[in-house]
C-alpha cells in the first residue's frame, strides 16, 4: 500500500477515535492512544513524512489533552474530584 494511502488512513483513524472519545465511548481513551501510536510508528515517504510528522505535532497535544480530561471524568462525563 503507498506510504500516501496509508498516512491517510491513520489520520481517518485518529480523527474517528477523538470523536469516539468526545462521544464518552467506553475504552476510547485507549483506542485514540493506540492510533497516535500508529500514526507515529508508521514509516512515511520522504515526501509525506515532513507534513505528516508535521500534522502529528499540532494533533497529538490535544487527543494527550483530551485522554487525560476523559481519564478525569466519570462515564457521564462530569469532572471527578480527586
């Protein structure tokens, strides 16, 4: 499969596990982890590697922040206090 394909479909997955997450799914903190993983892992062309990596950067801090609001929160999504 070319690197170009592929890098897109990571991006199509993390996108579909923050909305996963924002929807208060169970086990979506774990699942958005997981494509960031894939997302980072993933060996790109030259080409697409720079603007992928690129977009990884702006991406990541906030599926990081939104995992740790949702590790925070109770499965009605209200804030816990710890």
């Amino acid at each position: 499969m070319p690197a170009r394909i592929q890098n897109a479909q990571l991006k199509d997955e993390v996108y579909r596990q923050m909305f996963r997450l924002e929807a208060h799914r169970p086990g979506a903190e774990m699942d958005l982890a997981v494509a960031l993983l894939r997302a980072w892992a993933v060996p790109g062309s030259p080409a697409a590697g720079r603007k992928d990596r690129q977009w990884l950067e702006k991406i990541c801090p906030i599926c990081l922040a939104m995992i740790e609001a949702a590790l925070h929160c109770d499965e009605s999504g209200v804030r816990r206090i710890q």
